[in-house]
C-alpha cells in the first residue's frame, strides 16, 4: 500500500510486480498480485486539475477469494471535507496540503486517504 507514483494500470504495478487487474472478475491464484484501485473512478491526488490514483492497495489473490481467515470486501477513497480546499487555478476541488513550499498551510497532506475493507 502506498504512494507508488503510477496508476494501477502503469508499467511498473503491470510488469514491475506483475499484478493484475481486480476487475477482472475471476478466482485469482493465491500468490497473484492484483490492483485494488482500478475499478475506482476517484482519485487520491490532483495535479494541474487532473485527479490520479498514485496511492493504491496491491494484494495477494489469497485475500481476495477468502479461502483464508480473512478476505477484502472493498477499497474507498476518504474524501471528508475538512480535507479538501477550493482549486483557484483549475476549479472544483484538491487535497489541503500541509505546506505549499515553505508556506505553512494547517492541512493535512497533498494526497487524500484510501480505505480498505477486510471481513475477518
């Protein structure tokens, strides 16, 4: 989980660890990766306007089809209002940072939350 500075479907999460994609709706092998972000349609970070999903969950396919002690149910993005700022410069709405430059902001982070729901 984390930042990894591509989408789920970027060259590095498809060939650098060779996960594949949720939605593609089958049983998965246990040791199989698989991207939990891309049947979302939000994103976690905006830059110049566009909203991405750098910030993702990458799971075994064990998780997945619940032959374990525990299985995911979903993934969500924390979006609370609190946390978002108007974007003066593109329109609509971004992440209140912590800090624009060395400008104390009292925000939170440029990249909002994500959530993942396990079932145990």
């Amino acid at each position: 989980m984390g930042d990894l500075n591509g989408g789920p479907d970027s060259p590095s999460i498809r060939e650098g660890l060779g996960a594949v994609e949720k939605s593609r709706g089958k049983k998965f092998d246990d040791r199989e990766l698989v991207t939990m972000m891309d049947d979302t349609e939000e994103g976690s970070y905006r830059y110049q306007g566009e909203w991405d999903k750098y910030d993702q969950f990458v799971v075994s396919g064990s998780l997945l089809n619940g032959d374990g002690f525990s299985s995911v149910t979903g993934v969500s993005l924390f979006s609370a209002d609190f946390m978002l700022e108007d974007d003066e410069k593109f329109g609509g709405r971004k992440p209140m940072r912590t800090y624009n430059g060395y400008i104390y902001q009292n925000g939170f982070s440029d990249h909002l939350p994500i959530l993942l729901f396990i079932e145990f």
